[in-house]
C-alpha cells in the first residue's frame, strides 16, 4: 500500500497518477488526510499527557513528605482525571487508525511515468518482438485437438474429476510438463536465482502481505475450516519469506525462483478465448522474484525482462512484449511488461508471463525493508516475474511444431524431454 508520507506530502501527484489507472482518489485521500491529521494530534495529546501524569506522580512522594496532603490529594485527583482521559485519547487515536488502514488498502498503487494511457488490453504498447511465425500446413489442429489426437491432455477426464479447467495431463503431455518446469529451474539458477520449494497454501497475513487480499474479485481458493488459501502463484509465498524482516543493502537484490502449482477460480471467464489450456482453474508455473533497493529495481526489471525473452527464444516461440497501459495494470503494480507467444492454429497472441515492478508497495504491506550503508532502515521495492507458465507455452509448442509426422521438440529442450517429437500414436487408450 501507498505510504501516508507519499501520500500527504504529494497530494495532488498521487491523485493526478492514479487517474491513469482510472482511479478517482480525491474524496479518499482527503479523508486520509483528515484521518492522520487526528491522529497525529491525539498522539501528540497523549504524549504530553502522560509527561504531566509522570510528572505529577513524581511530585506526589515529595509533597507527602513534606506533609502538603491537600496538594498531593489534588495532584492525585489530577492524575486519574487525565488517565481518564487518557482512554477517550486512545479509543480515538486506535480508531482513527484502523479507519486509515481500512481506506489506505483501497488505493492502487501508483503507476510508473512510463505507463501508457488507456482503458483496456487494446491500449497496451507493443515495445518489442522477435521470432517467426510458423506456416503451417493446410489443416493444421488447436492445441485441444492436438491434445486429444496425441493422446496427450484429457480435459473432459478432468472435468469428471474435479470440473472444468484442471486438465489431466498424461503420457508425453506430463513428458513435457516436467521437462518445461526442470527446463526453467535450471535456466533460473544458471542467472543467479537461489530455488525456493515453498507451500501451495498460505495464511491470511502473507494473502494480504502482497496484495492478494483483501480478495475483491473472489478469485482464490479458500480452505475455510483452517482459514487458509490456495496460492495464485509462487509470487505469495516467497515474496513472504521476507514478510517482517530487515535486510542488509549489500545483500541486494535478492533473487529467488519457485515452482509451484497455481490455483485461480477465474470466476466470469467464459467464451472461446478459454478453451483447452488457454485459461485454467490449476496449472503449473516457475516463478522469479526480486527484492530490491529503490535505485535498482528497474534495473532489475530490465534484467527480468532480458530473462524471460530469453527464454521465448530458446523455446523457438515467436514472441511480443507488451507494456501495459494504466487501465489493464494489477491493483498492486507500478509498471508491467506482458510476453505474449503466437499461437499458429488459433491465430492469436497468448500472454505467457507477466514481469511487474511493484515499487515499495507491497514492501509497506510486508514489513520488508533494508539497513543502508547509513545504517538507515528504509523499504525494499518487490518485483516478480512469470518464467514461465506452462500452459499456453505448451499450447504454442504443440501447435507451432505440429508436422504430419508428429509433433517436433525445440533443440534446447530436447535434453529435458528425452525425446525430439512427439509422435503419431498407433493407438489411442481413452479412459
């Protein structure tokens, strides 16, 4: 969340860059405003009172000794009406600060200068792209029919298990699955970044920590009996490892990978643009995370983003950054470059990461910060990036690679797999 210190000392800027996320923050921040203000003054009030009341309970002793009981009773009396007054003081400092809490996680954060304008996906500025878009032969299938062809995914298997979007994945499909996560790790660690194996569920505190919570579109899945959550993404529970603690400036940046499974209800996602692997409800995913001081995180950024595109082109995937505009940017982001893949038989680009710089706004939420060389402790900025999803990666790879003679392997994976295609089966077992 925004600072209060952004926040009143910058007034007018926070309220002119929000409205690039069309975000209307002028009745909230001025309440904001009002609400520190009252606070601060009861603090204030607090501070001096309780110097008088320790004052006064000094001077009691000395009066009594010097036998003044009317003015040690009247200095008594004193006391406990301003320790009566004393609670009023604090139920409304307390309550002045819960109500901040309350407004300050509604704020978005604040988009970077660079962010473009615009309402929706159609606005989103292309900054750069690179491979080659497959030709593919007359006929050439979707990666569900691909899928089923091959014997690979059974999405209606899956339905009959848990429901629709937690595809069964089986032979050379789980192949391919292990080999894009083993595939990614490594590719991870040879850049620098320590593999963290985190839980697939977090608390409430590390939900709300980067951001995920409070959850206002409902999209997480949540164990209500343990009061518990299934992860979006790797993001929450590594980004969390930092959640209350101070690191030292020349530890930075921190670098972490994690696979994991991700869990997303998706709720009002219907239509074409869902089907096969194209949205699901679980997936798997390798996911990078930096924690970094202010100078340097968009070097970082720029370094994640080098990352990920090159991995898109040891894939041999035709690929597209995006830079998003202000009103297809996360609730907690301060600048987002999306990669997209082209899908051959769809016709159409799929988003495969998301890399965000999201400032020191989950840093605030968190608690995480760093001693500089000053010895002064300041808040971290937080970044995290897609390294990649796996399932519209997959969907390209088999829909661009499709041949009459199977389904070809990109040369850098083919270590990992095992095998350099994928071939025609001779028969199919349904189940």
């Amino acid at each position: 969340m925004l600072t209060i210190k952004a926040i009143t000392e910058n007034k007018d800027e926070v309220i002119r860059k929000l409205t690039k996320k069309h975000f209307d923050a002028t009745e909230i921040i001025d309440r904001i405003i009002e609400l520190d203000r009252t606070r601060r003054e009861t603090q204030q009030q607090l501070d001096a009172n309780l110097a008088e009341v320790n004052n006064l309970s000094k001077a009691i002793g000395g009066l009594m000794k010097d036998g003044k009981k009317t003015e040690a009773e009247a200095a008594r009396l004193r006391v406990a009406e301003m320790k009566e007054g004393n609670k009023i003081l604090d139920e409304t400092k307390n309550s002045a600060e819960q109500q901040l809490h309350e407004l300050l996680v509604l704020i978005p954060n604040l988009p970077h200068d660079s962010v473009p304008g615009g309402k929706g996906a159609d606005d989103n500025e292309i900054v750069k792209q690179g491979g080659v878009v497959p030709e593919l032969e007359e006929g050439a299938l979707p990666h569900w029919d691909l899928a089923k062809k091959y014997d690979l995914i059974d999405f209606e298997l899956g339905v009959k298990i848990a429901g629709a979007g937690f595809p069964v994945y089986k032979g050379y499909g789980c192949r391919l699955q292990r080999a894009l996560i083993n595939f990614f790790l490594d590719n991870a660690r040879e850049a620098g970044y320590l593999e963290i194996q985190p839980p697939y569920v977090v608390n409430a505190d590390s939900g709300y920590g980067t951001g995920q919570l409070p959850d206002k579109e409902g999209q997480m899945y949540h164990a209500t009996q343990d009061d518990l959550y299934l992860i979006p993404t790797a993001e929450v529970p590594v980004t969390n490892i930092y959640r209350d603690v101070i690191l030292n400036e020349a530890d930075l940046p921190v670098m972490n990978t994690a696979y994991s499974a991700c869990f997303r209800r998706e709720a009002g996602s219907y239509g074409k643009d869902v089907r096969g692997l194209n949205r699901l409800h679980q997936f798997d995913k390798v996911e990078i995370v930096r924690i970094d001081k202010p100078g340097h995180s968009y070097q970082s950024l720029q370094e994640m983003v080098d990352y990920v595109q090159s991995l898109v082109n040891k894939l041999e995937l035709p690929w597209r950054i995006l830079r998003l505009c202000g009103g297809d940017m996360s609730f907690i982001s301060a600048l987002t470059f999306d990669f997209e893949v082209y899908s051959a038989a769809q016709k159409r680009w799929l988003e495969v990461s998301s890399v965000s710089n999201f400032e020191d706004y989950q840093a605030n939420r968190l608690k995480c910060r760093y001693r500089d060389d000053n010895k002064k402790i300041q808040l971290c900025h937080t970044l995290n990036g897609s390294a990649l999803a796996l399932p519209r990666i997959v969907a390209a790879l088999l829909e661009n690679n499709q041949t009459p003679d199977g389904i070809q392997m990109p040369q850098a994976l083919i270590p990992y797999t095992g095998f350099n295609v994928i071939p025609v089966p001779t028969k199919q077992i349904h189940i």
